[in-house]
C-alpha cells in the first residue's frame, strides 16, 4: 500500500516538485555529470553516471549546496564549503563515486567523510572563480577578502598554493587553457565594477596578453571571458563584448593579438560557448525576455538555429556528438532539462509542478524610452489586486520563464507585473548602463509608469497595489514605499539594502567595488549621493503596511543596516512585520521558502482583505 500523497494547494506543489538543473558534465569523461536538486528538500549537488544510469547526493547539508565543478578528467567533485550560506568558505572535494565513506554509506556512515580540502593551504574567503586542469593536478582558484581584496592562486597536488595575482579591486578566474598554460583573468583594477577589463597570465602570473575596452575611448565598455578553445595547442579565447552596444562574443587569440569580429546579427545580447571540438559556437541569444539557440559554424560563417520552444533557455551545453542539452521552461510551464534528440534529459521522479497562466508583453512609455513589463493575469474580471514583483541584480532582468513564486499570486487572485526597469540586461547597454548616480530613483521612474498604465488599463485595483522584491527588488521596495507613499497599498521587502551607508560597511568586498561604481565613490567621497539613494533617509514617509524578510547570516545586505530600519519604522509605530531567518541571502530549503511566501500571503491577506485561496480552473 503506498502512502497518499498530502492534499497541498498547487501552489505548494509548485516550490516541492523536484526539479533539476542543466548537468555539467566532464570534458574528457563526458559520461560523468554533476546537477543541483532539490529532491530531498534541500537543493543539493548530485552525481550522475550516464553509462550505468546511477545518481547518488553528493552534499547533504541543513543550509543546502549549489556551487560545485567537476574535473575535466571526470575523477573529482569539487563544492564550495560555506556556513549557513554566508558565501565565506572553502573549496572541498570528494571522488565522483564517493570514495570509502560511500560505501560505508549503509551501515550508517556520513557522506560527506569521503570530503577534503580540495586547495590545502588556503584561508577561507569569498570565492572568484575556479578553474580546474585536465589531469586534476593543477587548479586556479580565485579569492576575495576584505582584508587582501582580489587574490588568484595556482594549487598543485601535495603542494602549498602559489599567489600570482593580488589587488584591491575585484577580479576572478575566468577559465584555464586546454593544455593547462594560460590563465584568463577577469578584473577591475580600472575601478569601475561594472565594466571587466581582460588579462591573460601564465603559471607564474607573468602577462601573456590585455584586452581592455575602457581604455581610450568615451564609452564604459565591459568584457568577459567565455572560454578557451577545448583543443590542445589552441590560444583562441572567446570573449564576450560590448562595441556594438549589447553583448555579443568574438574570438581572441591571445598569442598572436588577433580579434575575429564574429558579427552575428541578432537583436538582444548574445552569448556563446564552444561545441567540444572547437569547430563552432552555442549562441544563446536573449531579446525581450525570450531566448534562442544557434550553432555558429566557424569555417563557414554560418548560423543555423537550433529548435526550442518558445520561453527562456536558461542554460544550454553542446555534448561530443554534436546534440545540445538545454534547460528550458516558460512562465506557463515548468522546467526541464530537453536534448535536440526530442528526449527529456534528466526527468526527476515524483511530483510535477503544476502549470501556471502565461505571461503578457506589456510595453509603456517612461521617463527614458519604452519599458518592458511582464504581466499574468488571474481567472476573473478586473480590476484585480496587483503585485509589482521586482526582480533583483540590478543588472539581471524578469523573462518569459517559470517561477513559483508570482504563480503563487496568481493562484490567489493577484495581477503580478514584473518591470526590466533601466539597469536590467537584455535591453542593450545603454538601459543597463544608466544606472549610475541616482541610483534607485532611476528605477522606480519607471515602475512607476508601469504602476500607472496597470492602473488606467483597468488592470489593477488601486487600493489593493502591492510593491515586492527581494534584494536589490527588496531595496527598491523600500526606497518605493519612501519616495511614492500614495502609490502603494502594501510593501513585501525581502532581504534588502536599507540602510545603504552601514550596508556598505558591512557587506563583501565585491559588492563595496559595484557600489562605488554605481554611485561615484564611497559613502566618505559622495555622502549626498548615499543618501538620497538610502530607504534609510526616507522611512518615516513609509504609509503602506510592510513586512521584511532578512537571513542572519546575508553577506550581501547584512543583518545590521536591515536592524536599523526596523528600529526606525518601530520607534514611530509604523505597521510592519519582521521576519528573521537562519540562512544568508536567500534559502535553499523548500520548507523555508515555502514558510516565508506563506507568512507574505498571510501579511497581504490581513491588510488588504484579499480572499486567501482560490485554485485555478
């Protein structure tokens, strides 16, 4: 007799689904994969041997796992081993089947005995970049530190790690050479984070080659590294780039300086890595919240799309025998992991997420051109209640792909409007790039001409008007609730920076460079500019009810600055709710975020009158 399954609302079904991510899988042992899951509740690392079909977990952990790396060679797992998800930590590694401990697994044995210190020698930090060598003898691994800033080492088998790279600003590890020789570097030493210059160094950190796109010109232009070209001997390095005003990649060798302009005339940003034996690329190409695939035959210059549904690739690989792997989904339907073969890749067992509504293109005119928004509509009439969810980064952007937390809101009856306000991708690097100075304030214009066509469309009830985020969308709920009090009903603010002064004094050191990028300086070098950027300043004009959620252990927006807000909002006895929660900037266990939207539901509920729960159909 088997167990019946409990009678949770589609909702839940949605977050407890198991799912799956794209598998990596091994250059040299491509029947070895490695995949992140949520299949125990936790989101976890887990290996998959193709050839014999067996899956086994690899971390098992209270906080869950999701950075991890196979060696090319196939032999060895690497993860990033931090504390209750404070991103401060240290690479660990165990063999892919598991080592002893695995085996002694049944009697009652930990897994993760099977672990250990993948770099020996090195501190922990946060981490910036890894790349691991063909024979498993030789890594790089990237550091960063507020004490040292941005460090690169090289580790060696049975040797201490050697530092070949040090500097204040940030920098990483973007990929290791074929034959293990060259090292492509991303860094920032210009000082402007938000624009990546490009280095190419040897074992012993003496320079091969510089790509710099800041220098010499009026524009900020960024550039990142893509990848090495998977042949032995072979110095061609694909870069992503930015001259035409969008991402798009070319070709550089670094050995003898020469750039091939690739010219692929795709609307959007573009992306690209290599098919395994070097002869073409996988484009992914982003435009207007949608994405496609292309193989770009090198020899013949030619583009050839590759066939996927209509939504959001948000991962794709090229496997040896020329089929490509993607994991795909849209805001209807949920993920999977497709091949070009028609086959489902990695289908995991269990219950399947329950579908949600599509969403709607929405284009309105703002303060700087025409704003993208994303909208669903619940079953009914309108006007309806209305959630504003906005997406986090800043420079990310909302797209046509599943997420269980707005069909949360649908299936109670809400509008949910997503905004790729200026400062999110995929809209060239002009709307991404205006986000500098009045940082926030920018944003928000053009939330707010969103909020205003939801309104006069007859969309949305404008006494039941939601604004919601989480981190960089949680702090510009706050700065919204501040700065447009007549605009919203309710404010549903999840780990955000409120108190921009003390968030910057207490968050990572990569987040201290991205700020003072953002806004000129440090808070010493342009105070106005924190200020007039800080919820902080505008909290005592906070009208709408607000409920705040924020991890104890976030490195990104600290526990202390969000502590500051609330003692604010509290001393004027403002209506708010608080929620604190054992983790870092987010959760990775389904109860959690499970908890935490019921809590947000519940909130909404009380303040707004909103019927609790109505399913779909």
């Amino acid at each position: 007799m088997t167990a019946e399954m409990p009678n949770w609302p589609d909702w839940e079904k949605r977050f407890r689904a198991p799912r799956v991510s794209l598998p990596e899988w091994a250059e040299d042992a491509p029947d070895r994969s490695l995949f992140v899951s949520n299949a125990t509740g936790t989101f976890e690392l887990y290996a998959w041997d193709r050839a014999t079909g067996e899956q086994r977990q690899v971390t098992d952990r209270p906080n869950g796992t999701t950075d991890g790396a196979l060696s090319p060679d196939g032999q060895w797992i690497w993860w990033f081993s931090d504390t209750d998800g404070d991103e401060f930590g240290v690479w660990m590694r165990q063999p892919f089947a598991g080592g002893a401990a695995q085996r002694q697994q049944d009697g009652g044995a930990d897994a993760v005995e099977a672990d250990e210190p993948a770099a020996p020698g090195l501190e922990p930090s946060y981490p910036a970049g890894l790349a691991i060598g063909r024979d498993g003898g030789i890594a790089v691994v990237g550091r960063s530190t507020d004490e040292d800033g941005s460090t690169i080492h090289v580790a060696r088998a049975g040797e201490k790690p050697v530092e070949i790279y040090r500097h204040r600003e940030s920098a990483g590890v973007g990929d290791l050479s074929y034959d293990g020789t060259l090292i492509a570097v991303e860094h920032t030493e210009h000082g402007d984070a938000m624009h990546s210059a490009l280095r190419v160094v040897r074992l012993d950190g003496s320079t091969v080659a510089e790509l710099d796109d800041s220098k010499g010109g009026v524009e900020e232009l960024g550039l990142e590294v893509l990848g090495f070209a998977p042949v032995e001997g072979d110095t061609r390095l694909l870069v992503g780039h930015q001259r035409r005003g969008r991402w798009e990649p070319m070709i550089w060798d670094v050995a003898t300086g020469e750039e091939l302009d690739l010219a692929l005339e795709l609307p959007g940003d573009v992306g690209a890595e290599w098919y395994p034996d070097g002869s073409a690329l996988l484009v992914v190409h982003s435009f207007e919240a949608r994405s496609e695939l292309f193989r770009f035959d090198l020899a013949e210059r030619a583009l050839i799309e590759v066939e996927t549904p209509k939504g959001s690739v948000s991962g794709a690989t090229a496997r040896p025998d020329g089929t490509v792997e993607y994991l795909w989904s849209s805001a209807a339907e949920p993920p999977q992991v497709r091949s070009t073969t028609g086959a489902v890749v990695l289908d995991p067992p269990g219950m399947k997420a329950p579908s949600s509504v599509p969403v709607e293109d929405v284009w309105v005119e703002g303060p700087a051109g025409r704003v993208h928004a994303l909208v669903q509509r619940p079953a009914g009439e309108g006007p309806f209640p209305t959630i504003f969810e906005i997406h986090g980064g800043p420079t990310w952007h909302d797209s046509d792909a599943f997420a269980a937390g707005p069909a949360a809101w649908v299936d109670h009856g809400y509008a949910v409007v997503r905004v790729n306000y200026r400062g999110s991708t995929g809209y060239g690097r002009e709307w991404t790039d205006a986000l500098k100075h009045r940082v926030g304030l920018i944003e928000l214009e053009d939330i707010e001409a969103v909020r205003e066509w939801a309104v006069s469309s007859g969309l949305t009830d404008p006494a039941k008007l939601v604004l919601s985020g989480g981190s960089w969308g949680g702090y510009l709920t706050l700065l919204g609730l501040g700065t447009q009090p007549e605009s919203w009903s309710l404010g549903l603010s999840a780990v955000p920076v409120a108190d921009y002064v003390t968030a910057y004094n207490d968050e990572m050191e990569a987040l201290k460079s991205m700020d003072r990028t953002l806004l000129g300086g440090t808070p010493e070098e342009v105070p106005e500019r924190y200020e007039a950027s800080s919820p902080l300043t505008y909290v005592d004009r906070v009208r709408a009810p607000l409920y705040i959620s924020a991890g104890v252990n976030d490195p990104r927006c600290p526990i202390r600055q969000v502590e500051n807000y609330v003692d604010r909002l509290a001393a004027r006895d403002a209506v708010h709710e608080v929620y604190r929660y054992d983790a870092g900037h987010g959760s990775l266990v389904v109860e959690e975020r499970i908890k935490q939207v019921r809590l947000e539901l519940d909130f909404a509920t009380r303040h707004l009158g909103v019927s609790p729960y109505r399913a779909r159909g």
